[in-house]
C-alpha cells in the first residue's frame, strides 16, 4: 500500500500531538493533585491558627502556669480555670481503652493474618470494620442504657454516668484501627521468615508469637499510638456516657469529664463570647492538638526506628 493511500485512511489515527496532549494532561492532574493535599495543609493551618490566636488571648486573662497546674475546673461558678483534672480524666479514658483495644485488636490481627482461611478472612475484616462506620454518639447511647446496666448486673457500684462505661466503649471503638494496622503490618512479614521458622520445627502459635509479631512491632506500635490519639479526642462517648464531673483523682465507678466533654459544655452553655470561659474552649482544644499531635510525631518516629526492611 502506498504512502498516499494509507494517509487517506480515515480510521488510521493521527499520533500528531499526542505526547504534547498527554504532558499537558499529566501536568494538568499534577496540579490537581497539589491542590488537594495544598488544600488539607491550609486548612489545618486555618485551625491551628485560630486555635492559637484564641489560646493566646485567653492566657493574657489566666496565667498558663494556673491553667496547666490547676486542680480545680470552675469556669462558671468560680471561673477558675485548672486543667488537671480534665487532662487526668483524658489519660484515664485512655489508658482504660487500651486495655481494652490493644489485646482484642492484636488478638484479631493475629487470627486474620495467620490463622484465618481467606473465605472467613473476606467475612471477618469486612465485619470487623463495620465498627468503624458506627457513629460514636450510638457508641454512647449503647454504653448509658446497655453496658452501665450489666456492669450493675455483675455487681459493680456504678453510678449513671460513669468512666468504666465511657472507657470501655472507647476502646471498643478504636479495636477497628488498631486490628486492621496491626493486621496490615504482620501480612507485610514475607513468608520467608515464616516457613524457615516452620522448618525449625515451630508450631504456628510460635511462629506468629516469636516471628510474625517482632517482625511487624513498628507497625503494631504506630497502630497503638494512632488508636489511641483517636481516643483521646474522642467526644460523644464520653458525653454521654461518662458525666460531667472533673475530678483530680478520677473514680472508676463514678462520674468524670475529660477535655472533650468539657469543651462540649462550654460550647453549648450560655457563656458570651470573648469571655475567658469562651476562650477556655481554644486553649483546651489547643492543648488536645498539642497532645495529638506529639503522640503521632512519637508513632512516626518509632515506627522508623524500628522497621525492618526486607529484600
């Protein structure tokens, strides 16, 4: 066929331009992309900014050492501003949710990495994740009408609203993250490692303990950290199932109220704005950034000391 013939195809396609048109495209999609994550980077400036400029006028009104060494919260009554007993209420709601996180979620990562057939694998994961999907506000319902009632059951001096209840259910919410980081993490141990464990003569409940696990503890650990940052700012649960009470030295069985749940009251009480109650709101909710932020610095950190690289 000659040249002047296959020219007046009409379905020969023309490949003039094509590299021109596709550069530009990608160029185009380039930027796209770099204005998502430039979007996401602005607006958490916006709310560290914001956060700040409050904070900082709120500690031109209270002295930050009062604010940080303070045992008494008080906005209202006695406009006393002690942060205390809402950060010794926040550490005890998660302490107590990672006992109750961290061994189910680890437990469950274990069965689904290497013991589970890929058929229950492919029902479990999906089931399990479910969790994450339930609206936090349910958690705590469930937590005041059902969990509270059976603690009493078992006999435990609970009263309505009280920090076992809101703990526990915190630490059911975050199992989700910690289960699947974890199992994510352990099905990144090559087989290798595992089959020359087996060939030692391991059993596999040696395995996954001596090998799997070791192998896999950065990832478990940033999956610790990350669940964990997740319940400290946890609100809802602890709204409406923990109370209202700060104390310096929680109880178990009674009534508390970490930073989150102080900050919904202010938010939805009666107090002005610009006042110093109002402003309280920006400092603890700095003060939670503060502490989010340096658990997932932590998270980063270990996890790159201690990863294991394999080729």
């Amino acid at each position: 066929m000659s040249d002047a013939s296959r020219s007046e195809r009409p379905d020969q396609p023309a490949f003039a331009g094509g590299r021109r048109a596709r550069s530009l495209k990608e160029r185009g999609i380039e930027w796209l992309l770099f204005g998502c994550a430039a979007l996401s980077v602005l607006v958490t400036l916006a709310i560290v900014a914001t956060l700040v400029f409050d904070a900082v006028d709120f500690f031109t009104r209270v002295s930050p050492v009062a604010f940080f060494t303070g045992a008494n919260w008080s906005p209202k009554i006695d406009e006393t501003y002690g942060l205390l007993p809402l950060l010794t209420n926040t550490l005890a709601v998660t302490a107590l949710s990672a006992l109750v996180a961290v061994p189910v979620g680890v437990a469950s990562a274990a069965y689904l990495s290497e013991y589970a057939s890929e058929r229950v694998r492919s029902i479990l994961k999906p089931a399990l994740e479910v969790l994450a999907g339930i609206p936090t506000v349910v958690y705590g319902f469930f937590a005041l009408v059902y969990l509270t009632p059976a603690l009493r059951a078992v006999g435990l001096p609970v009263s309505t609203f009280n920090l076992l209840s809101a703990s526990v259910m915190v630490g059911v919410m975050i199992i989700p993250m910690v289960s699947s980081l974890s199992e994510d993490a352990m099905s990144a141990v090559p087989d290798s490692l595992r089959q020359a464990a087996y060939g030692l003569g391991a059993t596999k409940f040696e395995v996954t303990t001596g090998v799997v696990v070791p192998a896999a503890v950065s990832g478990i650990f940033s999956s610790f950290i990350l669940a964990l940052s997740r319940a400290i700012g946890e609100t809802m649960i602890v709204v409406v199932a923990g109370g209202m009470s700060p104390k310096l030295i929680p109880g178990l069985f009674e009534s508390s109220q970490p930073m989150t749940a102080a900050m919904v009251q202010l938010a939805s009480s009666d107090i002005a704005g610009g006042t110093a109650a109002y402003q309280a709101l920006f400092a603890i909710g700095l003060t939670l950034f503060a502490v989010t932020f340096s658990m997932n610095v932590a998270s980063n950190l270990v996890a790159a000391r201690y990863r294991e690289e394999y080729r």
